[in-house]
C-alpha cells in the first residue's frame, strides 16, 4: 500500500499534480495582486479627492481673504480721502478768516491812518 502511494507519487501523475498545484498558486497569487492593484487604486484615488478638497477650501479661504483684504484696503483709501478732503476744507476756511481778518485789520489801520487816532493796543502790551 504504501508503496502504490510511493510509485504514484513517482510516475507521471506527480508531475501533473504538481504542475496543477503551482498553476492554482499562480492563479491565487494573480488574484491577490490584482485585488491589491486594485484597492491601491481606489486608496490613490481617496487620497486624492480628499487632497483636492482640502486645497480647495484653501484656496476658497485665500480668496475670502483676499477680498476682505482688498475692502479693507479701498475703506482705508476712502477714510484717508475723506479725512484730506476735511483738512483741505479746514485749510481753506482758515485762509478765508486769515484773508477777512488782515482785511479787517487793514481798513482798520486805514481808518486809523485818516482819523489819526492811535489803537488802544498795540502788541497786545503796550498802548500810547
């Protein structure tokens, strides 16, 4: 008996046994790789997606930024306008009494220069 099995093993059903076996082997391991392939595929693919998300809410979150940048920027050009349109109309009334009063103080000394009489002030110390 043992020796059928022996002489079995030994002919030419060994060689096709074994070569069914390792055609098997072969087949499993394909399958594996190929189902491996697969699913890395499918990682790369998740990985990705994901990536391409997040870069986009980035890029999202810059351009908020960007605008919110750019208002604050037009806000600031439009207060510093605003406040050299007020210093400007300031200036221009401050030369307008500065006129008027050098006027005034001009037909005053005018004035003074026909009656002949004298300013009570003069220097805002001393009087005559």
């Amino acid at each position: 008996m043992f020796t059928d099995i022996v002489l079995s093993q030994i002919g030419s059903g060994s060689e096709k046994r074994l070569s069914l076996i390792k055609a098997w082997e072969d087949s499993e391991k394909t399958k594996v790789l190929a189902k491996a392939e697969k699913w890395l595929g499918v990682l790369d693919s998740w990985e990705n997606s994901k990536k391409y998300a997040i870069y986009s809410k980035l890029k999202g979150i810059e351009e908020a930024l960007e605008n919110k940048k750019a208002e604050a920027a037009e806000k600031t050009k439009n207060m510093v306008a605003q406040i050299h349109k007020e210093a400007e109309e300031n200036r221009a009334m401050v030369k307008a009494k500065r006129g008027e009063s050098i006027l005034t103080i001009e037909e005053k000394a005018a004035k003074y220069r026909a009656t002949g009489y004298t300013p009570k002030k003069f220097c805002g110390c001393t009087s005559f």
